[in-house]
C-alpha cells in the first residue's frame, strides 16, 4: 500500500467522495479504490439523460461544500456530475481506477485489513493494507433484473434502466418498464413524450407524492412527528392524484403505512412524480400487473392478459456484492450488503471497520456517515 495510507475506502461514488473528503480535512491519509474508470459512475455513465434531483439541493450536498446559490432547487444530473467534479477537485481527490476488489480481511495478529484486488488494466492481483476499511460501495453497486421464465426468447430489446438514457431511441415503439419506482415512473414518462407506446408494470402498493410535498415533509419532520408528517403527505397526495378508489382505477394503490414511515424502516421510497401519474390517468401510459413470462414477443402478465413489446428496460432496482468479499465481519453488514445496527448506530462496526451511503437515507445519511466515521477514526489515532 502506498506510504502513510491509514484508512482504505472501497467505492468512488458520492458515499467514497464524502468519506474521502472529510479524512482529508482531518489531515488523515487515505487510499480510495473504484471498480469503474471514473468516480460517481452511476451518475456520470449510467444515468438518464432528463434525471433531476428528486430531494432539494440542500438534502444532497456532500460535506464542506454547498451546490451554488444560483442552481435550482432540484439540479439536473448534468449540474450534479459538475458538483461531483468540482467537489474531487477541491479535496483533491484521486481514486485508483479499475481496482474490483476480490477479497477484504482483518488480520488479527497485525490488526490491520488486507484488501485484495483485480486491477482491470493489467488483470493481475494487488493487496493493500490498512489499519481501518470504509466500504462505500454504495446502495445501489449492482444492476438487478429478475429472473423471468421465458426471457431468452424475447425478440425484442430488454436492458436494465442504467443503460438507458433517452426515449428518442424507442420512438413508435411498444415498450414495456418493469418495475415502479422513480426511475422506471420517470422513464415511462420520458419514453412517452418521444412517442414510444408505453406500459409499466406496478406490482406493489406505492405512495405518490410531488417534490414541493416531499419538500414540506422533510422541513416538518423537523418539528413533528413522523405519524402527523405521513398522515397529510396521504392527505395531500389524495387532494391531488385522487383517493384510494380514484387511483385503483388505473391500477395503483397506496400502502398502509406511511410514506416516511416506509423509507425509514423499509427504506422504500416514495413516487416523486414528475408527470407520469397524468399520463397515466388520460391512458398514454398503461398500468399492468406482474410480469409473469415471456413468449416471443409477446409478455404474460397476472391474470393471463398478455400484449405484444419492441423493448423491455428493467428499472428493478440493485443489489449489493459485499458480503462476496467482505470476510470475518459478523456484525456490520447483513447478507445484503446492508447495515445490521439500526440507525444512527450503523456507520460503525468492530476492528476499524464501517460503511457509508447504505442506511437507505440518500445522500443527506451519506454526508452523515463520512463525518461520523472521519472524526471516530481521527479519535483513535
């Protein structure tokens, strides 16, 4: 390991970039190690051409840097890639590139973590050592797309929503989202204003809410609790999409439980719509039920409706590949690569180990958790 490294952060995304930052304010030496070419891949390569923020500036900043005054309240993604970058720049930050990282191992007897390597230029294998390990690979390191009986004698194109970035390309076409959280809702709409003939699947009970209310609801939660907070998000989300029985017209419901209540334990998000619910109640985009199987061209859905399809996108979401190489840790993180502490205690494990960005809290916990484990790893040194 280079000289002097101390503190070994895994992943170079927006968690990595904050933790890296906030070691470097403490004067605390650090080696970053990125599996991709450039940090903040999800955002700089694998993301939507029209994706805006959907929380407000000041719930995304990293720490010991505010986005400009004169950006908007929700910065395009093109904005947020600028932030990235002029934030790297400023804490000169320099991520090692290419390095997948195979094994991680605390070593009792030098009480030091070893981490082993796969560097992607020269295909050999690279260990280094520190004295503690930040996993910052995020919560969404790994494209997931279920698997569907059939799906290899689909004629069409099927991708996962990271590989997809505008709906001019799919013009005239029938295409089919799966999956109905933010990103496969804001892709439906996308692909219906280039003229694409869309379908989404909502398989799942969602909460629909607008920027500006989930804007009030964050600036309540300061005052309130999350019961009164939830109860008029519901309240305004009926006012202005509909009730219950309006909704499951167009084949959506609302969860039981709130939409706070929900990202908190669950760390399920709400729909921030930006149009697709509008869409969807004048019938440009159509609502179906699971996806069961593929048939040629044809999709299966529950209840034995089938419709014919050009293209399947699967914005299904990610998982996570830690518990693969992170090895010896029985306490911090579960199989799937989440934290097992509940918050705020879940940033810091045993043996200099802790993880950044993966309490399902956005970048607001992500900033949190580099500032937490900075000033806990400066305490010890």
């Amino acid at each position: 390991m280079p000289e002097g490294k101390s503190v070994i952060v895994v992943g170079a995304g927006p968690s990595g970039l904050a933790a890296a930052a906030c070691l470097s304010r403490l004067s605390i030496p650090y080696l970053i190690l990125e599996r991709e070419d450039c940090y903040a891949s999800l955002w700089k390569e694998k993301a939507y051409d029209r994706l805006h923020l959907h929380l407000a500036k000041k719930y995304c900043e990293l720490p010991h840097m505010e986005m400009p005054a004169d950006w908007p309240k929700f910065p395009s993604r093109q904005q947020f890639v600028q932030y990235l970058d002029d934030y790297a720049d400023r804490f000169g930050i320099r991520p090692m590139y290419r390095r997948s990282v195979e094994s991680g191992r605390f070593d009792e007897s030098e009480k030091k973590w070893n981490v082993v390597v796969r560097n992607g230029e020269s295909g050999e294998l690279e260990e280094y050592s520190g004295r503690f390990l930040v996993v910052a690979s995020g919560e969404t390191s790994d494209a997931f797309v279920p698997e569907i009986d059939g799906i290899n004698t689909f004629t069409g194109r099927v991708i996962h929503s990271t590989q997809y970035k505008s709906g001019k390309e799919y013009a005239d076409m029938n295409v089919l989202v799966v999956g109905s959280g933010n990103s496969g809702m804001e892709i439906a709409l996308d692909l219906s204003d280039f003229g694409a003939k869309t379908s989404i699947v909502v398989r799942s009970p969602i909460h629909i809410l607008s920027r500006e209310m989930v804007y009030l609801g964050l600036m309540l939660l300061k005052y309130v609790s999350y019961n009164i907070v939830d109860s008029f998000m519901v309240i305004l989300s009926k006012l202005v999409y509909g009730g219950d029985t309006t909704i499951s017209k167009y084949g959506i419901s609302r969860p039981e439980e709130g939409p706070f209540f929900l990202k908190v334990k669950y760390g399920k998000y709400p729909v921030i719509d930006t149009g697709t619910i509008g869409k969807i109640k004048s019938g440009v985009i159509q609502v179906l039920p699971k996806l069961v199987s593929i048939r040629g061209g044809e999709a299966v859905f529950e209840g034995g409706q089938s419709h014919p399809f050009d293209a399947i996108i699967f914005a299904t979401g990610f998982k996570r590949s830690t518990n693969k190489w992170l090895k010896g840790d029985d306490y911090l993180l579960n199989e799937d690569g989440l934290p097992k502490p509940s918050f705020p205690n879940h940033w810091k494990g045993k043996n200099g180990l802790y993880c950044a960005g993966l309490a399902r809290r956005g970048l607001y916990g992500a900033a949190m958790d580099a500032q937490n484990i900075a000033n806990d790893i400066k305490a010890q040194l």
